[in-house]
C-alpha cells in the first residue's frame, strides 16, 4: 500500500451501497430491474404535485452560482414545529437552535463522533446486531468501538454486558452509546429496561437515539430530551418522507451540542436542491407520510404470511421492515439455508438483506409485496430444511 495511508484503514470494511434504482440511464449506469427491498427505503416517489413544485423552485428560486444556505435556517424552523408536534408538545419546546442538518443522517453521526470520540478521547458502544454505520464511520475515524450482545430472543441489548463493558473500558473510556429506537435489522422499539438503563447512564457519556424510523413507529423520546443533555436523537428524511435520494437528516439535543454539530460540519454540507425538497417535504407533511398507514398494514399481511413457516421465526415489527430468522434448532446449516434463500430470492428479482443472522425485508408496494411472498415461496421449496 501507498506508505502515506492509514494502515488501520486497509483493513475497514466500508459500507457496500446498493445499485440505485428508477434512475435515468444518464446518472445511473445499469438501474437494477429487481424490487429492491434491501436499504428500507420507501417505494413511493415523492407525487408528482410536489415535484413540479420542487421543479419550479428549481427554476425560479436556486440561483446554481450561489452557495446554498449555509445555516439552514427556514428548514430548521420547520423541522423544530414538526417535531413539537409529532410529540405533542406546545409549540416552543424545540427551536432552531436545538436542530442540526447533515448530508443524511450518516453525516450527524459522524460529527457526533468527531465531537465526542475522536483524538483518543472516546470510545463508542454497540450492542450488535444494529445499524452499521455507526461502526463503520467510528473505525474510519480511529474510534475504538466496543460492541455487546443482545438477548437472543427479544434482542434487548445485553444490559449487563453494556454495564460492564463501561465500567472496565478505560482508554479512551466509552463518550458515546448508539441505540436505535425502534432497531435496525431487529425492527424492535427499545424496552422498558433499556429506556431505563440509558437514563441511568452518567452525564460524561452522550447517548445516541437514532429515531430513522420514527414515521413508521410513532415512538419517540423527544419529550424527555429536555431533561436530559446528554441525549441526542436523530431523524432522517430518508425513510417515512421519501426523500432517500436527497440526503438530509437531523439532529435534536441541548444547544451546547447543537453548537458544536454546527462547528464540526462542512458549512455547506446540504445542497440547495436538497434543502428545498427537505421544506417541500415538511410542509406537506401530511400528504407525504399518508403513505406510512399503507405500509404498515403491508408490513402487517408480511409477517402475517410469512408466519407460516414454522421453521422460521418472524418478529413484530415497529418499522417499514420486517425481520425472520430460522429456529436454532436447525442447527448448522441454518447459515446456508439463509445464504442460499437469499441467493435464490436475488437471482429471482427481489433484493432483501442478509443481516444480523437473518433476513431483513424492507415492505415495498403492495405488488412488490406479492412477488416477495411468491418468490420466497419458490425459494422455500428449493431450501433443504
Ligand atoms: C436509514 C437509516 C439512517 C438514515 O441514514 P441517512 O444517511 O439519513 O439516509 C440512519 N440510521 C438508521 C438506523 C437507518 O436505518
């Protein structure tokens, strides 16, 4: 390897992204035909009403020689009256000044991580399986990242093993806990235990409630955020609002962090297009997210169908995706049977991820739905259970 990089960094393996789909031939080169259920993305586009209103935007107000605005202040005020809302709370609860953007939620985290951990000053806790860009932004970074089990059969996070690997991680000690309410690949809301244990963590460590499913779960910590500074919670356009392609998410925590989220970003990390689809989006709010009932009465026939296979086991879902596994019992070919199911299910158009020691199946559209079940189907026939 060239001598000037960072051995560390041979040995990372970064996040893999997907071919993207339903893009023009120009930007994309080979769009995938297959249903693409494999990054929980929504299969609805935005409508077209507010597309040509993002158009005519587009054209009459983003001047494209002018750097976009830099301090994101309309959608941040946008944003904090959604949130009050969401959580029923009176209308000045959050403010701008408790919001930050990034390019996707992808990039909060990483400024969360060079705010908190990097210079050997922290260290990050996981509890596996979970979202894996947490780990993947902290080893780019140098960030130690220490990870602890979940019980097998409900996937609370082992709170035991998270105590103690606290109470002994000394250089650099845990700065930062990311959780995922409700959990990806898992789908599971966090429980009363663990709600109780990240209120029982101490102030000089700053705990990460990663929220991207909220649309889908209607469960969300920000009416407790107030009493507790060392809490973040993070939210996406990405998933509920159909926005995947546009990159912005956000960030709600006391003002201090706020700060330095601001500080630690590029100034212009949202372009101008994205910041005008993300006003769009949150302005329409209603319209938009009409969309999350469907999917989650999809979800609902999903794990319904998908229940009748007694070797599988399928778990209640808080999100637009679904989670199975196989029963223990199968023993050691359990890896090969899913490996191949998942193999099977690719070849015959449906994307889904193998994740986690089972298969993560985002709920698409109600056709894609269907061909999901046929095709598992099909697959299930061919597996040697
Ligand atoms: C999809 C997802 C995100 C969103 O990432 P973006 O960068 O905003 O697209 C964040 N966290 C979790 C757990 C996710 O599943």
């Amino acid at each position: 390897m060239l001598p000037f990089l960072r051995n560390d960094l041979v040995e990372l393996a970064a996040y893999k992204p997907q071919l993207g789909i339903g893009v023009a031939s120009q930007i994309s080169p080979a769009p995938t035909q297959s249903d693409k259920l494999d990054t929980n993305e929504s299969p609805y586009d935005l409508p077209i009403a507010l597309k040509e209103k993002l158009a005519w935007t587009y054209k009459e107000l983003i001047k494209t020689n002018r750097y976009p605005d830099g301090g994101h202040s309309l959608l941040k005020q946008a944003i904090s009256e959604y949130i009050n809302e969401s959580a029923n709370l009176s209308s000045n609860v959050f403010v701008s000044n408790n919001i930050s953007l990034g390019n996707g939620s992808d990039e909060l985290i990483r400024s969360i991580l060079i705010s908190t951990c990097l210079g050997g000053n922290g260290s990050v806790l996981v509890a596996q399986p979970t979202f894996s860009m947490y780990g993947i932004l902290a080893q780019a970074l140098g960030i130690p990242v220490v990870s602890v089990p979940r019980n097998s059969e409900n996937f609370e996070i082992d709170l035991q093993a998270a105590s103690e690997a606290i109470a002994k991680t000394q250089k650099p000690p845990i700065r930062t806990v990311f959780v995922v309410h409700p959990n990806s690949p898992t789908a599971n809301c966090l429980t009363t235990a663990e709600l109780e244990w990240l209120r029982s963590l101490p102030q000089d460590i700053l705990v990460v409630i990663d929220e991207a499913y909220f649309e889908f779960s209607q469960n969300t910590l920000a009416s407790e955020l107030s009493q507790h500074p060392n809490w973040i919670i993070l939210r996406t356009f990405s998933k509920g609002f159909r926005l995947a392609a546009m990159r912005v998410g956000y960030s709600i925590s006391h003002p201090e962090v706020t700060a330095i989220l601001e500080k630690v970003r590029l100034p212009y990390n949202l372009p101008s297009f994205s910041i005008a689809a993300a006003l769009i989006a949150i302005q329409n709010r209603s319209l938009l997210l009409e969309c999350v009932s469907q999917t989650n009465n999809e979800r609902l026939k999903l794990i319904k169908n998908l229940s009748q296979y007694s070797e599988f086991e399928i778990f209640e879902s808080a999100a637009n995706f679904v989670f199975l596994r196989l029963k223990t019992q199968l023993g050691e070919e359990k890896n090969t049977a899913l490996t191949n199911l998942h193999k099977e299910l690719k070849s015959s158009g449906t994307l889904i991820r193998l994740t986690g020691g089972g298969l993560r199946i985002t709920v698409g559209s109600p056709s894609e739905n269907v061909r999901t079940l046929e095709r598992f189907q099909k697959a299930y026939n061919n597996l040697e259970l």
